[in-house]
C-alpha cells in the first residue's frame, strides 16, 4: 500500500503476478481494507491507477467469495461509478440496457446467465445464450438489448450504466456500472448475490464540507446527515417489503404498480452509488418521480380494498412516507440557505427601482396573445388551471372542471400539476433551479415553442405563498427584456412583465414541456 500511495503502481501489478492464485484474493482484500476512500479514489486520477483498482476487484470477485471480500468490491465499484455525476446518472439510468439474470440450478428451466469478460481500453464484452433471447418471461427485458448480445456479444464501457434484473430476488433492477456484469459472471450463489443487490446504506459518505459545496445551511449539515442515515434505512426496509411481494404489487396495481416499482429501483441504486443525502440533493427528478409514482398508487390503491393501513399497501405506505418525509427536510435544508433572510428590514426602506416608460407600476405591459386565458377565480387552483392553459395549446383535449378537482385546500403540489400534464399526453419536465435564461431556452422556437409553467413566490400577506403562472416565452416589448405571462389569477390575465421583476420573483421550480403525443 505504501507503494501506491507513493504512485508505484507498476511495482503494485508485479506483486500481485508474483502471487499464488490462491493468495491474490487475500492480499486485494488486506490492500483495500488499509486504503481510505480517498486513497482509492485518487488513484482513479491516472491509467496505472486505474489499472490497479481493475485488478483488486478481478481478483475479490473472482471464485467464491466472503461477505468482507464483496463488501470491499462493493466499495471499488462504487468508486469507480462515482467518475460519473449523480445528474448523468439520472439521465443514463432511464435509457439503459437491462440484462437478465437468472442462476441455474436443478430445478430452474430459464436460467439467464451472463458472461462478461475484459477487453482492452477499460470495455467489457457482455454475452447471453440464445435460448434467453426467445424465452418469454425475459422478454420485456430482452427488448432492451442489441440482439447481437444473444449472437457474438457486444462491448460496452465499463462505466456505461446498466441494469440488471435479479429474477433472483425478486425481480428488482439494480443499476449499475457494465463492470457490474463481471462480477455477475462470477457469481453462482443466491446468497452472495443478495448482497450484491443489496448495497444499500448511505453510499458514499459525505462530510459537513461537501454538504455546504450542494447548497446546504452550514448549521444544517449534521441534521442533512441524520436524515439520510434514517433515509437509508427506511430505503432498506422498503426494497425488502417490496423483494417479497412484487409479484403481488405487480397484480393488484399492474402499470400503476410497475411504474412505483420502477422508481423506487432508480432511487435504490442510485442511493448505492451516491449516498441519500446527495440524491436528494442533486436527483431531485428522481425523487419527485418516486413521488408521484407513489401518489398514483396510493390512489389506485383507494379504489380498491388495499387501501387500508395494514398488509403490503400499509407497509409501503409507511415507508414510503417516511421515506420523503427525510428526503423534504434533505431539499429543504438546501433551500434554507437561498431563502431571503427573515430578518426586520432596515427601517428606511431602499428607494424603488424606476420602471421604464410604457410600464405598469407592476412592470408590466398588456398583451394580446392567441393563446387561451384560464381564470382560477378565488380558489387556490392555479396549478392545475395553468396546466389546463397548456394541455390547451399543446392541442390535447381536456375537462378544466376535472383538472382543477386535484387541488387541495392550500393548492397543488407540482409534481401532481406534472402527472396531470403527463395523463394528458405531454411530456413534461419538473425542474428545479432554473433562471429567466432557461425558461427563455425551454420556451424559444428551436425548443418548439412551448409553454411552461412557473412558480413565483407572492408578496407578503397573500392568502397564498407561492402561485403557478405560464409562461409563453422571453421576448422584448419597448426596449426591454419581458417575460410573455398568462396569469390564471382571479380573472385570468395575460401581459408582458419586465424580465429582471420576473427573476425576484421566481423560486426557480418550473415544468418544462417538450412535446405532446
């Protein structure tokens, strides 16, 4: 180790080739247990480095291995996933491949096998037998891959980011890095394989320091902390309710069920990597996702006799809760640090910015666009009235009387506004910490021209803090930078409001919408 940390790692690979084969795994584990994470981590830093870390996980999942050796592969692996952000994570796991894996074994008729070997320039080969590709119970998987994975194989990059189903345990998909598929082809025993999925806990470990580098109060970085340590533990009860009854779920909820699941998989394995306190903070789409996933099964689950507090439906019902109970005080430590001081204001007030000629003391100008105003009137509806106003120019029929029923008595949360849209063939985008830059990029012609729905905080003594507006583009009227407005307040109203007025009231939370189908 001592080698390494002084950067002879040629010196480190001629060790391990001087070895037993019976002794490399022994001597790997020994190395990683007396590396710091951030030992192993710099040595990502160089190709003999990286070459190194290659090598300690070759030779600790190769043959039969213990919980210690798999934890401390475990470990690798992660650190070789981290290289990746937590945004291109998020990204990458909605698109991946998802490969198949079944154990043989005496009694199992549809096993689903995976050899995976090494190929130069850090790529994996990847190859599946025939049969798999024809047999039916893997089919929704099977669609997801090349068919030559099935044929000569196929190579991926290591760190492309796969998922794997585990017809094992359960059928949950775990994502990981394609290296994952080699110590998959290793690997013959249930048990062993249990803890690979598993991984759970708080991923990798941030400090107080790295906390405040995402935006958290300094004086919240212990408490962000606690919460995604209960985070984790709380994901770790939910995957095991769900390891035991998803054949269940799946039948009572079919889509509806499929979707919470799949969700809930994203989150899981995204925890793994990146700890809950980071996913929380910078996959908030994830988290919304599970979200709303979760709020179509709750009221699916209404409708029918599982909707009660006990049996399976009770169980996730209380995890899941509790579950974004920590990841709300997570996103909310991070918005306390951007919030406007709560402090009395200076008793003489700062005089008031002069608004241009041919403005409104409001900043604002009328406007007379084609597209339809919806009125909310006096009820706290505007969420679900400015999706109307969308689902309206985005051409898609609609019922404003039903839309407007998912409001509660305080209003409507967006992630609901984003399942209306979405129920009303839109694919839209619930996004967080954008400026009058990006809705001006997500509203331009090269984007399509669509609208978006927006969240400005409202003055003080409103009946409501925050109000939801749409938002038609970013343009210029007399000179200045406008935002093109349609306001579903009272009366409902359209204008043109002076860009940089806009910006102090935005909270940065928006739906983005890119197409209709």
């Amino acid at each position: 180790m001592d080698r390494a940390r002084a950067g002879d790692f040629p010196f480190v690979q001629e060790a391990f080739d001087a070895l037993g084969s019976s002794d490399r795994d022994d001597v790997a584990y020994e190395f990683c247990v007396a590396a710091t994470y951030a030992e192993i981590q710099a040595m990502t830093a160089s190709a003999a480095g990286r070459a190194v870390i290659d090598r300690l996980f070759d030779e600790l999942t190769t043959g039969t291995k213990d919980a210690d050796e798999q934890r401390e592969a475990d470990r690798l692996l992660k650190v070789k996933a981290a290289r990746m952000t937590p945004e291109e994570f998020g990204t990458a796991i909605r698109t991946a491949k998802i490969f198949p894996f079944r154990l043989p074994g005496f009694t199992v008729y549809d096993s689903a096998p995976i050899s995976a070997e090494r190929r130069p320039g850090g790529r994996i080969r990847v190859h599946m037998p025939t049969r798999v590709l024809g047999t039916a119970m893997f089919r929704a998987d099977t669609g997801t891959l090349p068919a030559d994975t099935f044929i000569n194989g196929i190579e991926l990059p290591e760190t492309e980011i796969v998922g794997v189903r585990m017809y094992d345990l359960g059928g949950a998909v775990v994502y990981r890095p394609a290296l994952f598929l080699l110590e998959l082809s290793n690997e013959t025993s249930t048990t062993v394989l249990s803890k690979m999925a598993e991984a759970i806990g708080i991923g990798l470990t941030l400090g107080a320091g790295s906390l405040v580098g995402l935006g958290v109060e300094a004086t919240m970085a212990a408490r962000v902390l606690l919460w995604a340590d209960r985070a984790a533990f709380v994901l770790g009860t939910l995957t095991s309710v769900i390891k035991e009854h998803r054949g269940e779920i799946l039948a009572h909820f079919g889509d509806t069920g499929r979707e919470f699941l799949r969700y809930v998989d994203f989150v899981q394995s995204a925890t793994a990597i990146y700890g809950f306190a980071r996913v929380a903070l910078s996959l908030g789409q994830l988290v919304n996702g599970l979200r709303i996933a979760y709020g179509n099964l709750r009221s699916a689950a209404k409708a029918t006799k599982e909707g009660g507090t006990g049996g399976v439906t009770g169980e996730l019902t209380r995890s899941t809760d509790e579950l974004l109970r920590q990841a709300d005080g997570i996103q909310g430590a991070k918005v306390a640090a951007t919030a406007p001081p709560t402090t009395a204001p200076p008793t003489t007030a700062p005089a008031p910015t002069p608004v241009p000629p041919g403005f409104g003391p409001d900043a604002r100008v009328p406007r007379a666009g084609a597209r339809r105003v919806y009125s909310q009137g006096e009820a706290p509806t505007c969420g679900p009235v400015a999706c109307g106003m969308v689902v309206d120019t985005m051409g898609q029929p609609h019922d404003l009387t039903e839309l407007v029923k998912v409001a509660g008595p305080k209003g409507t949360p967006m992630e609901v506004v984003l399942d209306l849209m979405r129920r009303h063939r839109i694919d839209a985008e619930l996004r967080t910490g954008l400026t009058v830059d990006d809705l001006a990029r997500a509203t331009s012609s090269r984007a399509g021209g669509n609208p978006a729905i927006a969240v400005l905080r409202e003055p003080p003594g409103a009946s409501h803090p925050l109000h939801a507006v749409v938002v038609d583009g970013v343009t210029e009227r007399l000179g200045q930078r406008v935002v093109a407005v349609r306001n579903p307040q009272r009366t409902g109203t359209q204008y043109f409001e002076l860009a940089d007025k806009f910006a102090k009231d935005f909270i940065g939370q928006a739906i983005t919408v890119n197409y209709s189908y």
